[in-house]
C-alpha cells in the first residue's frame, strides 16, 4: 500500500510537511517504518529539517531505531554534522540516549564527498585528520575557526563534550577508535573536552583524554585558561593532582595573563585548592609568584575579595606581606584603594580586617607617589547623608524599644512587692543573688539605651560627618544595652522557678549560650587587630572565621568558587564563560 500510494503522489508532495515542518519520512523514521523509509529515500530530502531543527535521522537516533539509521547513513550522511535548535547533532542524541550501538553505526558512517556541500566536505577533512599532536595544531585551529565563522550550522555541541556530560566512557573510547578528529571540536568557549571534564570534576574522562592527546593538558581556551586552571577554579583538587601527574611542573601551567595556579585559585576563592598547593612543597615557588600586572595571589585573593583565602595565605609564614605589584601597592592597598568605611559590605571589610591584623603595610612608594601624606583630607569623599540618617533612625527605634522594656521591667520586677510592713514596697526576692543580677543588668540596659538616643538626637544636623560620628559614638552604648537585657531576662526568669532545679538549670544555660554568642558577634567589631601574640591572633582567626560565615564567603568545592567576586574593573570573564559550557540535555 506505501508504495503504491508514494508512485501515485508527485514529488513535490513527498517532501510536503505537516503543521510540525515534519516531512513523510520524519514520521517513518521516528516510527522505525524500515520499509517505508527505503521506498520514500529515493524521492525525498533525507536533509529536511522540522520546526525543531531536527532531520529524519536526528528522530531515528532519538528513537533507535538501528536499522533506519542504517539506511539513512548510507543514502546522505551529511545530517550527521548539522545540529538541531538544542545545538545538538545526531551524534549528541545517541549519546544522550545511551545507546552505543546506534553511535557505532553513526561513526562507521562514511564522510560525506558529494560536491555542493562544501561545508561538509571541508569537516570531513577536518575529522579525517589524524591525531592534532602528530599534524600541528595551530592550522587545524585556523581552519576549525573559519569554518565556526562561516558555517555555524554545521557545529554546535561537541558529541565528546556531551560523552564527558554524561561520563560515558565507553562511548569516548569508541569514538577515538572511529573518528579521534571529534576530539578536536571546541566548545563555545573555546574549549576542549579535558576543559569540560575538568569543569565536571569527570576524573576518568580527564585520565583518559590525558592519555589519548598529552598536549590537550596545554591547550587555551579563548580567554587563555588551560584546563588545570578550570579545574583550580571549580576547586576540583583531584583533576588538579592528575593533571600535575602529567605535567610536573607547575610553571608551564600559565594563563594569559600570566597567572600559575595558586594565583587563579586565589582569585576565584578555591579553598581546597589553596590549601593543596599550600601544603606541597615543591609549590613553594608559586606563593609570591607574581602575574603580568605584578599582582600575588595575596594580591589577586584581596581584589576579589576573598577572605577564606587572605586567612590562609596571610598566616603562612612564606607569604611576604610587603611585596608591591606594578602600581606600587600592597594587598592592604589594594584592599583600601575603593573601601568606605561605613558603607563598605562585611566581606570587604572582613579582606582588610584579616590584611591589618596579619599586619600587611601600606605602600610607602604609594604615599610618595600620590602625595597621600599632603592630600588625603581633599581625597575623601563625604558619607552618603541620606543612607547615614536612614541608618541611624534604625538605632534610634532600636534604643527607644530598649529603654521602653527595659523601663518597665525595672517596675515589674519578679516575684512582686512586699504588701505588709515594715517592708511595705519592697521586693519580695531583694536578698537573692540572680534578682540583684536582674537589677543591674536591666539598669545597664535602660541606661544605655538612653545614652545612645541622646547620641543619635545628633543625626538630625543635616552634616554628613557629624551623623557618621554619632553613629560611631552610639554603637558601643546600643550594643551594651542589647547584650545585658537578655541576660537580664535570663535572671528575672531564673531567679521565680529556683524551686524546680532542671528547669532553672535549662533557663541559665539557653541564656548564658545567647550571652556567648551574642558578645562574639560584638568581638568581631572591636578585633585586636595586628597583634603577634599567639594566643590573641588565634582568638582573632576565630573572630574572623565567624565573620566570613556571616558574611556569606565561604567557598566550598565542587563548583562555587567559579562565583568570583570582583571589583568594577576586574575581569569578569571567566565566571560567564564557565556557564557558556556546554549545559546537561534535558
């Protein structure tokens, strides 16, 4: 009946697509209809595409269907080189789906050489090539780029990079059997598949890609990153290490802008990473090795903003904290260079905090330079006046609640007053030991809090500076008042149930927990910073650990610290290509 009904319908018709752009031979690939597909081959488009950008053997390869593919191969294998919408060629499909018997059919295929189709012809050529160490690299890249620029439909996601997706490696290995020119295919970032499984912690894939093409290890991708570095950024330790199997030395491990390493790991907050590098000896080398622009990885780590990392470098002994890059600035410098002091975000001033307590020095060569000595009161910039009020009408609703409570606690004291005389008045719990402790505590607090309202009352001159300094006056009083009305609840509370022992035993304990955690978020504000005693610069660590938890700094492995932070003028770069890769199909 097909083929009575295909010798009856015109030419034309045989190729006519649906509402869907799919054509008569889309729906008997998809069906597996063998028969049906060999009558229509003769007469149809086997390079006909629907509105999804798919051809008869995109649908055959999603389907499986073995022997369609067979026949569709064998008429016109050029669909095997161009993509869909998804950028994903058939290749990429039979990969996704899992199925290696449809990929070897699909790699046994013969390159297309029909003439008319000179992007195929040239890709053919390309994947024909033999291995890129033993031809040279540098014209296949050349040619690879043209044929990016002029014939983008012909590329599109890497079947070897989808294989490292989805960590096949059987299918890697059939690749370099069938076709080790697919290798070669980049990325939209210019990058190989050692890049990708690196960025995908894919450990095997990296093993196996080093083994099969050594020198991929130092190929760049279009930003100048090699695929260590990749792997520095995503804190993947154990591609690291493999890599450093292979190539020894760290030194030739170099970006574009001249960075090893350490200094990129620096830089993207790579904890795991730093402390790997920080722990080998024989990358003693790197600590202060500096980049292009004469930037250490102190350097980089404080530009960027990274605190886990300046807490490790600066209490390394081998870390020289003087050190200047190109413009004459040290890490400190560079830190204070576009900090304000009140408007400043935690984590930036948690950067200078760790470089002031590990007492890194300013640039005396800076001073000299920029005339700071002479000119730094006309380099200041007034405070932002309506932030600073907004600011400091928060403190003044704070205290005003504070005095408010504690007001009327001093009135309602536990346990009541004496109603008889000669103690008419009195209260009932004056001779207990935790009530004499609610008194003063609830004191200070109302005390206090008065205190800093009279401060703040200061804020309504319309004078930047003068706001800013009773912002500063009014902390420390603000802060006393809220530390010591929880501790005067903790009292009052303790001192009416003495009677039940757990219960009064629970109640101190809740408070005193409060009390320590509250006074350490106190600590970090007031930090003995640049003191060598050993026991208060482990006290500060502490401090400035608590600090970067808080302020959201903490890098963990396994892909976060591609998340950068960087000044306006930095090098965003890398951070936006890593999510360019190549994405997991759905």
């Amino acid at each position: 009946m097909v083929r009575a009904v295909i010798d009856f319908v015109p030419d034309d018709l045989i190729s006519l697509a649906n509402s869907c752009g799919e054509t008569p031979l889309h729906i008997a690939a998809r069906a597996g209809k063998t028969g049906a597909v060999e009558l229509l081959l003769p007469r149809a488009k086997p390079r006909d595409t629907d509105s999804s950008g798919n051809s008869a053997l995109h649908e055959a390869v999603r389907n499986s269907r073995y022997e369609v593919n067979r026949r569709l191969v064998s008429k016109d294998p050029n669909p095997l080189y161009h993509q869909n919408n998804e950028t994903k060629s058939p290749w990429c499909i039979a990969i996704e789906t899992g199925d290696l018997e449809v990929l070897k059919l699909l790699l046994e295929a013969p390159n297309p050489v029909e003439t008319g189709n000179l992007d195929s012809q040239i890709l053919a050529i390309l994947l024909g090539a033999p291995n890129p160490v033993e031809t040279g690299n540098l014209d296949l890249r050349m040619l690879e780029f043209q044929l990016r620029v002029m014939i983008p439909s012909v590329f599109g996601m890497s079947p070897a990079h989808v294989a490292v997706t989805y960590q096949k490696m059987d299918m890697l290995t059939e690749m370099w059997k069938k076709k080790p020119g697919l290798f070669r295919l980049r990325d939209e970032g210019y990058g190989t598949p050692l890049h990708f499984a690196a960025y995908t912690n894919y450990l095997n894939g990296v093993k196996f890609l080093i083994d099969k093409i050594p020198l991929s290890a130092l190929e760049q991708d279009e930003e100048g990153y090699l695929p260590i570095h990749i792997a520095c950024m995503m804190d993947h330790v154990r591609i690291v290490e493999e890599l450093l199997r292979q190539w020894p030395d760290p030194v030739e491990f170099r970006a574009r802008g001249g960075e090893n390493i350490l200094q990129v790991s620096a830089r993207y907050g790579c904890i795991s990473t730093v402390k790997y590098i920080l722990k080998s000896p024989k990358f003693d080398h790197l600590i202060n090795a500096r980049n292009f622009d004469g930037n250490t990885p102190l350097h980089l780590a404080a530009l960027h903003w990274q605190p886990s990392i300046l807490l490790l470098l600066a209490r390394d002994g081998r870390v020289d904290l003087k050190l200047l890059n190109n413009g004459n600035m040290t890490a400190l410098d560079v830190v204070e260079e576009d900090i304000k002091e009140t408007d400043a975000p935690l984590r930036k001033k948690i950067t200078r905090i760790i470089l002031a307590s590990a007492g890194t020095p300013r640039s005396g060569e800076l001073a000299i330079r920029r005339g700071i000595s002479r000119s730094l009161g006309n380099e200041m910039q007034p405070p932002e006046l309506d932030r600073l009020k907004e600011e400091a009408n928060t403190r003044m609703v704070v205290a005003a609640l504070v005095a408010a409570m504690t007001f009327a606690s001093g009135f309602s004291v536990p346990g009541g007053y004496n109603s008889s005389n000669p103690d008419a008045g009195i209260a009932v719990l004056l001779h207990k030991a935790m009530y004499n402790v609610f008194v003063i505590c609830n004191s200070v607090a109302m005390y206090s809090s008065i205190i800093a309202l009279v401060i703040l009352l200061w804020t309504q001159i319309n004078d930047p500076y003068v706001v800013e300094n009773a912002l500063s006056k009014s902390r420390l009083p603000l802060l006393v008042a809220l530390a010591a009305m929880p501790l005067a609840f903790m009292a009052g509370v303790y001192v009416s149930i003495t009677k039940l022992a757990w219960l009064a035993i629970v109640v101190l304990v809740l408070g005193s927990v409060a009390l320590c955690i509250i006074l350490s978020f106190y600590l970090l504000l007031y930090i003995p910073l640049g003191q060598k005693h050993p026991l208060v610069r482990r006290f500060t660590d502490l401090i400035i650990v608590l600090g970067i938890s808080m302020s959201g700094s903490v890098t963990a492995g396994g892909g976060t610290a591609g998340q950068a932070t960087t000044t306006p003028g930095a090098h965003r770069g890398a951070d936006h290509r890593l999510h360019r890769r190549s994405e997991i199909p759905d």
